[in-house]
C-alpha cells in the first residue's frame, strides 16, 4: 500500500486491520512469494499474468474432473471448474506435447493465467519453478499422452506431493486419457509392454500385457478405483473387469468414454457431463471370482454396472445413485467372453 496524499494538520493513525496479507483469501497458496527464476532447458508455455493471482480457495472444496480423451468437454470445464477455481492460474502438466491447452483454457475459463509444464525430466520434477507454479495454481490439468511415463518421471517426487496437496488446499485436479488412469490408487501401466486389449486380457488373469501400478495419488475419492479411458470407442470393458478380478475385493471400475467426463467433489460426489457415458463397475455379495487364476481364463460374474450419462450422478464414497444397475460378467474361455451385452 502506498499512501501518495494527505491534507491538513496532525498524526494518522491507519489500521489494516482485516486486510490480507498477500493479496487476498487464506487458501493455503497465497504466500508463495515471487515467481522463481525457470532452469536452463525446461520447456515451458505461458499465456496471461505471470504473476501469481491469489484466490481464495475453501480447503478441500475443490474436485477431481476425470475426462476420457479424445476433444474436451467444454461444458464440464465451464460447469465444474470455473466457479471452483475462480478466475485463477492453470497448469497443464505434461511430459510431451506443446501448448494446444493454453489459448483453449485461457478463454473458456477467464483464467488469470494458463502455463504448460513440460516436466519431462528427474531434474525438474524438484526445481523452485515447478513446485512454485504447482502450489499456486488453483486448477492443475495433466494432459493426454503416456501415464506410464507420468509414472516414471513423477512417482515419488516433489511434483506427485504438489499434485496430491492441491485438493487438499481446495483446488480442482483433473486429467484426460492418460491424465485421467494416474489418478485412480490403481492404475493400468503398459510400461514396457504393448498395450492390453480386452480379447487379450481375458484369457489370463496375468497375461504378459496386464501390469496395473499404485503408490501414485492418495486422493480419497480415487481409494480402491481404476480408471480406464476411450472407453466404449475402444471395447475396453472387458479388460477392465479382468484387470478388477486380480485386485482386492471391494475394487471398483471406472470406465469413461471418449468426449465424456465425471467430477467428483470433495464428498464423493460425481457428475457426469457430455456426449457419452461413464460405466461404474462395483462388486457386492452376489459378485463371484469364479475363476481368477494366473495361467487361466477369467470368469468373473454378477459384477453390478452403472451406465451414466449427461448429469447422472454416481456418489463414489457412498455408492448412492439414482441409475439401476445391470448385473454382467465376463468369460475369458469363450471367444464371445461378455456374460450380457455391457454397453447397452
């Protein structure tokens, strides 16, 4: 504050009683301090204010937006992130790639700033410029690509802490296709090995091509969940309830198609928003591992399916929803391996 006038005779007393100390609100990324200088090499992309606007966020009151790639779904942009995050800074965090999120986000969201991190190396994932950009954006977004690669540049690094904090401090998470699987406590990782499909993974609970990773996110509402993206588009259903038989009981599936999302509030509250849908795979009593054996085909039967579209809501915590379920199974011995159509 600067004072540049005053008239008349006598001392001043000015209080600032109730005036934030660092631009306004108290929520938890407002004292950051100036922007650190970028290392030598680091690929970075910034549209808008350089400079850190601070909002105030509500602790935990942000959400989780898990979108299924191919194009993004405006409205859940519009809908879910904008009057959370409150004309804030964005990052798109990603290992490859370029800027194509920045004009996008900028101006479907009126953000303050939109910048791409291409954290593409281990020497990055602890560096003062990245840490600080995470720490104060109030919507962070990991972009489509390889989540095998998110693994192993991210996991256990300074970056996977920032990323696990901003829900906590009341900011929104989100990703598509490969940002959406790491957010899950499960995540299917075809590190190394060609990508699974659903005819493949059938016929052997640990087929070469099935290697599911965790220890990533601790987000709460993601506990005991897979995510799978490009979903219908892909016939990923079956490979989704193999990957479910060889993981604890009580795994839940989420399964998202393509131009499709959920958000999922602090509560476990989801809603779905565009063109397709989201199938939400959950096991009860009745639900039975018939067969789940390395070496051997999965039978894997009355697996309860919830089929959501355009502002159906699935509560992930409690399982509460107004969307009937469908029982349906799959048979890895036989070449038609669904027990019941389950996409219909």
């Amino acid at each position: 504050m600067k004072v540049t006038q005053y008239s008349g005779r006598g001392s001043y007393s000015l209080s600032v009683a109730g005036i934030p100390s660092s631009g306004g609100g108290d929520g938890g990324n407002c004292n950051l301090g100036a922007r650190p200088g970028k290392p030598g090499g680091l690929t970075t992309y910034l549209t808008g204010n350089p400079d850190d606007t601070c909002v105030e966020l509500v602790p935990n009151g942000g959400g989780l937006l898990v979108m299924g790639g191919g194009t993004d779904v405006d409205v859940a942009f519009e809908r879910r992130v904008k009057p959370v995050f409150g004309g804030g800074d964005v990052v798109v965090l990603r290992t490859s790639g370029s800027d194509g999120y920045n004009d996008y986000l900028y101006n479907l969201l009126g953000a303050d700033s939109v910048e791409t991190l291409m954290v593409d190396r281990a020497q990055y994932t602890d560096d003062a410029y990245v840490l600080w950009a995470l720490q104060s954006a109030e919507f962070i977004w990991l972009a489509g690509g390889d989540q095998s690669d998110y693994l192993n540049q991210w996991q256990g690094t300074p970056v996977q802490q920032a990323l696990d904090e901003a829900l906590a401090r009341g900011a929104v998470l989100g990703g598509t296709s490969a940002g959406a699987a790491v957010q899950s406590e499960y995540i299917y990782d075809p590190d190394g090995t060609n990508g699974a499909y659903s005819p493949e993974a059938v016929t052997d609970l640990c087929h070469e091509y099935t290697n599911i990773s965790t220890d990533f996110l601790t987000t709460a509402t993601m506990e005991n969940v897979l995510v799978d993206s490009h979903f219908a588009e892909r016939d990923r259903m079956g490979r989704l309830m193999a990957f479910m038989a060889g993981l604890p009981v009580g795994i839940r599936g989420i399964g998202v198609d393509e131009q499709t999302s959920i958000f999922f509030a602090s509560d476990g509250t989801g809603v779905v928003d565009g063109s397709g849908n989201v199938y939400v795979l959950a096991e009860d009593g009745s639900t039975s591992r018939t067969q789940a054996t390395c070496g051997l085909p999965v039978i894997y039967e009355n697996v309860l399916r919830y089929q959501l579209s355009e502002s159906d809501q699935y509560n992930i915590l409690t399982g509460a929803t107004s969307v009937a379920p469908v029982r349906i199974g799959i048979d890895g011995s036989k070449t038609d391996f669904y027990i019941k159509q389950p996409y219909q």
